[in-house]
C-alpha cells in the first residue's frame, strides 16, 4: 500500500490492528533504513496521527542507533549529541495527545522508551501506566518498562523481580519471568562459576517451572519473545535438548535479543538447532 501510495488504505488497516500487532507494523517498517524512501514520501503526502507516531517511532530508531550498545561512559560526544537531538524529536511527537485510543496507547507505550533514554525515569512510569490503564496487558509497554527497572538502568533485582510477579495476566507473567532469569544471567555472565551457581539455586524453582513449559506454537508477538527467551535460558544452562525444541518451534523467528546479551547473532542462533538446515 505504501509503495502503491494508497494512503488512506494503509492507515485503515494500521488503525485495525490488535494492539501487538501494531506493535509489529511500525517496528518493521521504521526500526531500520529499509523503508525510508516509502516512509518519506508517506510523510510528505500530509498530516495525520499515525504519521506523527511513525515518525516517532523512527526517530526513537535513529535515537538508538546514533547511541549504540556502548556503555555510557564509552559513548563520544557525538554519540551523546546524536542520541540527545533524535530522542527530543521522538518526545515532541509522543508528548501531544492522539484522539485515536490505539494511537495514545501506542505512543504511551513508546514513550516509556523514550523516556528511559532521556534519563527521566518518572515520566516512564507515568508513560507506562497510561499504556496498560487502556490496554492491560500491551506487550510493549511492559518490555519496555522491564528494561527501566532493570539494575543497568534505574531499577534493581528486587524492583524488577516484583514487577515480573505482579502481572495479572499468566502468559504474560511467564515471558516476564523468563526474561528476568536471562537478564539474571545477562548480570552474572562475567562472573565466576560459584557467582553463577549461586543465581542457579536461589531461582531454581521459577528456572524449573518455566523450563517444563512447552513451546508456544501460535504467531504471537508474546509467543516469539517467549519461545526466543526460554531458548536462551536453556542454552546457558547447556539444556540442548529444551534449547532445541524451542528452536524448532521458531523456525527463522529468531528476534536480536536476548541473544546479543551474549554475543550471538540470529544466524548464530539457527546453527545451533541440528534440525535446522
């Protein structure tokens, strides 16, 4: 549609779409350089909302992408300029109320991130909870806000272990659960066996019951991230025949993280599945 400059088609469809569904669209269309001649041109057609939080979306994009995966201290100045200049632009856009529902809480949900970049972890909270007040159990919204109360950001284990427990919703519960473990392990990757062996056996009921899960078979946004993250936590448990079934069960629906925690790639990733040619 956007290619075809079917505009009016293009927002329909996007307005119609379950809320992780949403979520999917603008992240394949703006968290890369693929679609910028398309997405330039949209934008230059006229004004609308969706526009706005596409363009959003993209600058958060373009915010992170000038960062990089550094540590703060490691970042030039040009870096810090060039993440500081596109994280205003993402705000000024998330900040203006959207009429449309599935907008506001799409944009609410954005800005948690957003926010998290700009040092300003009371306004990811409040971000936050406008998200999940119109729709409870916005993927988006909570993987985002797990990553501000995470201990390299404003948060610590406990913080982040109570926010893991509190969702009402089970599915959800268990992908924040396991993406809790893996970023347990994610802390202690550099540290000793006894340090590792030591996070094993304090968690190692929660490790047990999220490893006797089986693999999500639907398409799922929640569903990709779990199955990613179990196999995850099985491959730094050495669990290779769990590691695997998950694996299977993905197919080519490898997602960056959590792997780059620990150094692999998706491609990486699908050579580690025997089943997978």
């Amino acid at each position: 549609m956007l290619e075809q400059k079917q505009w009016q088609a293009f927002e329909k469809v996007a307005l119609g779409l379950a809320p992780d569904e949403l979520t999917r669209l603008l992240d394949g269309l703006c968290l890369s350089d693929y679609y910028d001649p398309l997405l330039g041109q949209y934008q230059k057609s006229g004004t609308s909302e969706l526009r706005r939080l596409v363009a959003a979306v993209h600058a958060t994009f373009r915010a992170w992408e000038a960062r990089s995966g550094a540590y703060a201290r490691e970042l030039s100045q040009q870096q810090i300029d060039g993440f500081s200049h596109y994280l205003a632009q993402a705000h000024a856009q998330l900040m203006q109320p959207f009429a449309t529902p599935v907008l506001q809480a799409q944009a609410a949900a954005r800005l948690v991130r957003v926010a998290m970049g700009l040092g300003n972890p009371e306004l990811a909270r409040a971000a936050y909870e406008q998200c999940v007040a119109m729709q409870p159990t916005n993927l988006l919204a909570h993987i985002f806000y797990f990553n501000v109360l995470t201990p390299k950001w404003f948060g610590d284990e406990e913080a982040l272990e109570d926010f893991v427990d509190e969702a009402s919703d089970p599915n959800l519960r268990s992908l924040l659960q396991v993406m809790y473990l893996v970023e347990l392990q994610f802390i202690v990757d550099e540290e000793t066996n006894i340090v590792k062996q030591e996070m094993r056996s304090k968690n190692q009921h929660r490790i047990k019951e999220l490893l006797a899960k089986n693999p999500r078979i639907d398409d799922t946004l929640p569903s990709i991230y779990f199955n990613n993250y179990v196999a995850c936590l099985s491959e730094n448990l050495e669990q290779t025949a769990i590691r695997n079934q998950f694996l299977q069960a993905l197919g080519n629906r490898i997602t960056i993280y959590p792997w780059a925690y620990f150094g692999l790639t998706p491609q990486a990733v699908r050579k580690l599945n025997p089943s997978v040619s």
